[in-house]
C-alpha cells in the first residue's frame, strides 16, 4: 500500500497560480515532463491607487505577460519537480507602476516505504505591492514613486507517516519564511521579519470516508534588529475537527480550536481568540462545482497596530457548460482588526467577480472577467471602491 501523499508536489504548480489547464506538456522520456505556459491579460482598473475620494481614483490600462516552465519528473518513489514563473506589468498612465514578479520553486518528494514518506521543497519570490495596497495607504499612496518591493525566501520540510488504510496519520512539518523590502526603506525598514514554524496534524480514520483531525504548530516572529516595531513575539495555534471525502460529491476538513500571539516587548499585551479553518468542495453535477474556504488568520501588519487578526470567507461557483465554455463565479469577504492600534483600526472587504472562459481547444484558454472591491474602514480615507475589466489568454502546451 503506497504512503499516505504528502501535498507538497501535488498542489506544486496550482499554488503557483500557473499551468490551470490540464494539458499534457512536452515528454522528454525517463519520466520528465516540461510544462510550459504564458498568460496575457490586459484590464483597465478605474482606481489603481485604492483612493477613497472619487477626485483622486486614477485610472488606467495594465498588460500583464506571464511566461512561466515548470518541469516534473516521475522517478518511481520519487516526485521532482521545478517552477519558474515571471509576471511582467505595464501601466499605461504612470511607468513608475511598471514591475517585473519572479518566482522560483523547486520540491521533492521520496516514497522511503509504504508508510513513509518526506519532502522538501523552496521557493524565491520576488513580487511588489501596488502603490495603496503596501506600507502607503489612502493618500500616503500618492506620496511615493514607486511600488514597494520585496523578496520572500521559504524552505518548508514535511514527513508522513501512514497510508491510505490506516487507522493513524502524521504529517510533522517545519518552515522558514524570510521577507526583505528593497525600496521605500523610509517606510518598509521596519517590515523586514522572518517567520520560524514547526507543526503537526493527525488524522485518525473514523470510517472508510471520514477522519478525526488535530492540528497543532508554533511560530516564532522576529523582526530585525533596527526595527522600531518591535513585533517579535511567537505565535501559537491549536485545532481539531473532521475531515471527509465521499467520492464524486463531496471532500472537506474543518478545523475549529484557539490562536493565541505573544510578544516579547512587555508593553504589547497577549491576545487569545477563536481560530478555525475550512475547505469544502461540494460537486452539484459532475460539471458544476462549488468551493468554500474560510479562516481565522494573524497577519503581520502592514503599519497600524501589532498584528492584524483577519477573518476571511470565500464562496465560488464553476459551471461548465460545454467541452468549450465555463463560467467562474466568487464571492470573498474579509474582516480585519488591527489589534492594539490606538485608532482601534478595522476594515471590512467584499469582493466579488465573475469570468468567462471559453476553451477552443483544451491548451488554450481565453477569458473575460469583471471584480469590484470594497473596503469600509473605520478611518478616514482608507475606504475604496475599484472596478476590474479584463481580457486575457493563456496558452500551456
């Protein structure tokens, strides 16, 4: 009986955001697969600042052009696969807006025997934050030239133990997340963090299609040295709940339990509150299908307040109406408490969007879609509302 799959590998490329379609890639024999794809999108975004006052919402035409290979290789007990992925964009009322995203990944996964397995995997971005989504807010936003910019570095180590059948199963795992601003320092100087994790979660199998689940992990928080924040701290999360798979209808885990952050700076107090996590897939009719997620997640903060407690829900709906036609329907909310900030900072997001897709054959992919977003806010001039047409195709091979 094969170990229990680690999902490191398997959601490899679809946590990338990259190769969506199912195509079969370029076989270049002893089980390697390239997998090459690109992306071209081109929106108009009414309010590219996220202002809150109609006088200052800036508009304007963004291209997007997103190449990107990946390569996998099935070597018996061993899963190997890599990413690069670069995301080119073009604005056409302000080239300070311009950037260039880089992602690479590489990962690995080893089948040692039939009940265990391990795998390893890192991953490079190099990404921005729009003017008004990063460090500079409202009309702070207007102030700066450029995005900020950063680097995040992520090693992530798992272990499984059990198979398919079995009564228990343990995945223990370990992550070292590293994130650099590289521009704006007047502003992101003390934003540079790393993150320490350690966890585990055990399965226990109630049934052929349900399992109980308890999930526990810690995290230390440091920020560096120069920074004037002073956030470190560590965080701690424990969780228990269910999950199931009835083939063909339905699959889902639910995880309610406690969060607790701590710091090491006397003067920011402890907080505890209620956590959970879920995912749920529900397949109305084999070509229809609906998908929930909803969290209870602390964030680093992005200026106000010690941490932000974010509570986050999103429904969305796929109907397939033919071989060549979908239609993708989503809904999010977020709510946002930035603790201890002396202005008592919360916001409220609500986004929604609807795409078409139409698929002329199965390796390319052209889509029409529409967003909008609000944000309410409870300060001054941090509301916004912004309006997203877009046009794209993407081809994978």
């Amino acid at each position: 009986m094969k170990a229990w799959k680690l999902p490191v590998i398997a959601g490899f490329m679809a946590s990338a955001g990259v190769n969506a379609m199912e195509t079969e890639g370029v076989n270049l024999g002893s089980g390697v697969t390239l997998l090459p794809s690109a992306e071209l999108t081109i929106s108009d975004n009414d309010n590219i600042y996220s202002q809150s006052s109609s006088g200052e919402e800036v508009s304007s035409t963004i291209t997007r052009l997103t190449p990107a290979v990946g390569v996998k290789a099935d070597l018996g007990a061993t899963d190997l696969m890599a990413l690069a992925r670069f995301e080119m964009g073009q604005y056409s009322r302000d080239d300070n807006d311009d950037y260039l995203d880089q992602l690479f990944q590489a990962g690995i996964t080893s089948e040692l025997n039939a009940r265990n397995e391990i795998a390893f995997s890192v991953r490079i971005n190099q990404a921005h934050d729009d003017r008004g989504s990063g460090t500079a807010e409202g009309a702070a936003a207007l102030l700066i030239e450029d995005p900020d910019e950063y680097d995040e570095t992520v090693f992530n180590l798992k272990y499984a133990y059990g198979s398919e059948i079995s009564l228990f199963n343990l995945v223990g795992y370990a992550e070292q997340y590293d994130k650099k601003y590289q521009n704006n320092r007047f502003l992101t100087s003390d934003r540079d963090h790393d993150r320490t994790t350690a966890g585990a979660k055990l399965k226990v199998r109630v049934s052929p299609a349900t399992h109980a689940v308890l999930q526990a992990y810690a995290a230390e928080i440091n920020y560096d040295s120069d920074s004037s924040i002073y956030a470190d701290g560590t965080e701690y999360r424990l969780l228990a709940g269910a999950s199931w798979d009835v083939t063909g209808k339905t699959t889902g885990e639910v995880k309610l339990g406690l969060a607790d952050r701590d710091f090491e700076d006397d003067a920011k107090d402890s907080d505890s509150r209620f956590s959970w996590e879920a995912s749920i897939l529900y397949s109305v009719r084999s070509y229809s299908l609906l998908t929930l997620t909803t969290a209870q997640t602390n964030n680093e903060t992005n200026g106000a307040g010690s941490y932000i407690a974010s509570d986050y829900s999103a429904l969305g709906w796929k109907h397939d109406f033919s071989p060549f036609i979908s239609l993708v329907l989503d809904v999010s909310l977020a709510n946002d408490e930035y603790v201890d900030d002396p202005d008592g900072r919360k916001d409220e997001t609500v986004a929604y969007g609807l795409t078409g897709i139409y698929s002329p054959v199965k390796n390319i992919d052209v889509k029409l879609g529409y967003t909008s977003t609000e944000r309410d806010s409870n300060i001054s001039g941090l509301d916004y509302d912004k309006h997203i047409i877009s046009l794209g195709v993407e081809l994978g091979i």
